[in-house]
C-alpha cells in the first residue's frame, strides 16, 4: 500500500490551500473544488478535515463526481488518465484540479462544466 494512502488528508490540505494563495487564489476555492469533486457538503468535508481521515477512508467515502474521469493531463509527470489503481488516480485528479487552480484556469473549466 502506498504511504498517501494512510496520509490524512489534513496534513495535505493546508498545502494545497498555500498553493492557491501563493497564485492569488482562495480557500474557499480549494474548498470548492474539493467539494465538486467528492461530492461533500461544507460540514462534511470540515469533519474530515478535522478526524485526520485519511486518504483512503475520504475517498472510501466520497461520491465521486461523474465528470471525474474527464481530469486529464500530467501531474507530476504521471498522466492522470493512466494511473490504474482508483485510489491513487483520485489523489491525482485532486493534486491536478489544485495545480490548474494555481495556473489561473477559470473555475468553470476546472470543474469540468
């Protein structure tokens, strides 16, 4: 098993967040995107946030978006579409939506509407 796996995403979170700021953008739009893409609520994603859940258990319990699987591209130099375990192509999808966040990409595009 990969060690993100096991990772709580709250100790990942505040990264993503500082990411986005550094390129002039918003929690809130961290928060927004995570939302989209697990399908969570405001309380739900804060609750997790806040019980260490780790990745595998956020995921586990996430309603994936349909348009999930049209986040394509590199992250990192892995193609996101090409990632077979489905745990780890989440983890993917969420580190690219984040990084074409702190491009400047318009929200619209970022959430694939």
């Amino acid at each position: 098993m990969h060690r993100i796996f096991t990772t709580p995403v709250s100790s990942v979170y505040p990264h993503y967040v500082t990411k986005a700021e550094r390129k002039g953008r918003t929690k809130d739009e961290v928060d927004e995107i995570l939302r989209w893409l697990t399908g969570f609520d405001d309380a739900e994603l804060a609750r997790h946030l806040a019980e260490d859940t780790t990745f595998l258990d956020f995921f586990d319990a996430a309603h994936l978006n349909p348009n999930a699987p049209l986040i394509t591209g590199s992250v990192c130099g892995v193609r996101v579409e090409n990632v077979e375990d489905p745990l780890m192509q989440n983890i993917r999808r969420l580190d690219k939506l984040v990084d074409e966040l702190a491009k400047g990409r318009p929200m619209e595009k970022i959430l694939r509407t």
